[in-house]
C-alpha cells in the first residue's frame, strides 16, 4: 500500500512546524535571550526523531506523537496564566506557539484518519 495523502500533508505539516518552531527560537534569541531553553532544542530534536518514523511507517511513532501532543495541551492549561503573562512581554512568540499547536492538531488529524491508520496497521498475513 502506497503511502495515503493525509499522511503526506501530515508529514509536511509537521515539519512546517520544526521549521516555524526553529525560527520562533531565533526570535526569542535575538529579543528575549534569558528566555531561550535548551529543552525547547531537544524537544524539537525528539518531534524530528518522530516525524520521520512516522513517515517510515512506524505506528509507535505516531501513537508517541499523540501521547506527547495530549500531554503538552495539558501542560499548556496548567501554565495557562504564565501563557498570558508571556503574552503582554512577547506576543508573537505566542503566535508562533499557537501557529505551531495548530499545524501539530491537524496533522494528527490526518494521521488517524482511516486510510492512514490502515496504512500504520501492520499486514496480515493469509494462511494458504
């Protein structure tokens, strides 16, 4: 089975968002320097480790991917008040978060979409 379009723009999708996330850090290096977290860089470094085992077929990945996807939206409602106190400092960097989160949503929307799951499911095989 041929690789399903969702999976294909979920893919670009998702390393849209690297891209998006890469220049958000630039930002917050040049304007807000104190700001700028090690972990933000491995955290990116992990979603591209996932990414592409997604695009290799690897159903682990994508269910780890939306175990971590789950876990930071809660996290995001946690620290919802520090979110809107970062906001009054630096609301673009925001921007870009909220840009990210959304590319992130859709593509796992993709990625459980029917033709995408089955084509994550691992073969069958008939007995004679």
């Amino acid at each position: 089975m041929t690789k399903p379009d969702f999976v294909k723009k979920a893919e670009k999708l998702l390393y849209f968002s690297v891209g998006v996330s890469v220049v958000a850090g630039i930002i917050i290096a040049i304007q807000l320097p104190g700001m700028l977290r090690i972990e933000g860089v491995i955290v990116e470094i992990i979603m591209l480790s996932l990414f592409y085992s997604i695009g290799e077929k690897r159903n682990w990945a994508r269910i780890a991917f939306l175990v971590l996807f789950v876990t930071g939206i809660i996290g995001i409602l946690v620290l919802i008040r520090q979110y809107i106190i970062f906001w009054t400092i630096a609301p673009h960097i925001v921007i870009f978060g909220i840009i990210i989160l959304i590319m992130r949503a859709i593509a796992l929307v993709f990625l459980f979409q029917k033709t995408s799951s089955e084509w994550f499911s691992p073969k069958k095989i008939s007995k004679p």
